[in-house]
C-alpha cells in the first residue's frame, strides 16, 4: 500500500495497481478498478464490528478475490510494512 501524507492511496496485487478507499483512520475499505474506475469492493461494519462486503456485480469474481486476498492476515502484513518503512 503506498501512502501520501499518511492516507492510502493503492495497493498492488499481482502486478495490478487499485486505488483505495480508506475509513477515517485509514483502514482499508473499498478498492477501485484502475481502468474502468468502478469500486469493485466496499466494506460495511456495524456497531459490534461485524463486517459485510458489496462487490461490483460485473466483476463480483474478481472483487471477492481481491478482498480476500486484502483482509486478514495479509492486510496485517502491509500495515506493518507501510510502519516499518516511514520508520526507515
């Protein structure tokens, strides 16, 4: 994920570069087609923190895939780099 004064502004999967869409606190959560400029993903949480996701409905395969691959784990692994390099 590359940041600008502090904000996401794309992540890269698989040599493919999206545009972000970030929370207040920069959390990560929608993406956006970088050719089309369609949101492909947008993720919605309630009160107790329950997540649930819209996908484009035209590339609803692909957007669940790239959502998959950004949650969890991963989207972990990035924030740690995105800290370990505005240390560096």
């Amino acid at each position: 994920m590359l940041k600008a004064g502090g904000e996401s502004i794309f992540v890269a999967v698989d040599g493919e570069v999206y545009p972000v869409i970030t929370d207040y606190r920069g959390s990560l959560i929608g993406l956006v087609d970088n050719k089309s400029e369609e949101i492909l993903f947008l993720r919605h949480f309630d009160m107790l923190g329950r997540k649930s996701v819209s996908f484009n409905e035209i590339e609803k395969a692909r957007a669940a895939v790239l959502e998959r691959i950004l949650s969890g784990a991963l989207a972990i692994f990035i924030e740690f780099l995105n800290s370990w390099n505005r240390k560096c």
